[in-house]
C-alpha cells in the first residue's frame, strides 16, 4: 500500500499528521517521537512474554534470586 498521500493519526497526541515528507514519521514532531521512546526506555511499554534467566544480564540480577551454596 502506498501511504505517500496519506494522513495518519500521530501515535502519541493523536494529531493528524502528513506521511509524506515527514522526518518523523509516524509520529508528527520529533517531541511526540521522544516522549514515546521515552515509554519504552522506562518500561511504561513492554512487550508481553516470559523472560528468560540466561537473557538477563549478570549486572542485573538481584543477588537474592540466586541460590544460596551449602
């Protein structure tokens, strides 16, 4: 599908807002793009699934999940 010509609603305020020759795409502003990267930085947005223990980086860990040596 071709969305050159296309208005889009912006995903963050809503606002319509130009497909073509928009840096910012789908975004209106690069505000709107910054407060929504901000979303995921902080965990406000995340994707749904079991996290695995080895994709846990060791930094991350909390010391008392781990199991304790006799």
């Amino acid at each position: 599908m071709n969305q050159s010509g296309q208005i889009v609603g912006c995903p963050t305020c809503r606002r319509p807002t130009s497909w073509q020759d928009n840096p910012h795409r789908p975004f209106c502003s690069e505000r709107c793009r910054l407060v929504d990267l901000e979303g995921w930085l902080t965990g406000r947005y995340i994707v749904p699934g079991a996290l695995e223990e080895d994709a846990i980086a060791p930094a991350e860990r909390d010391p008392a999940d781990e199991p304790t040596q006799p």
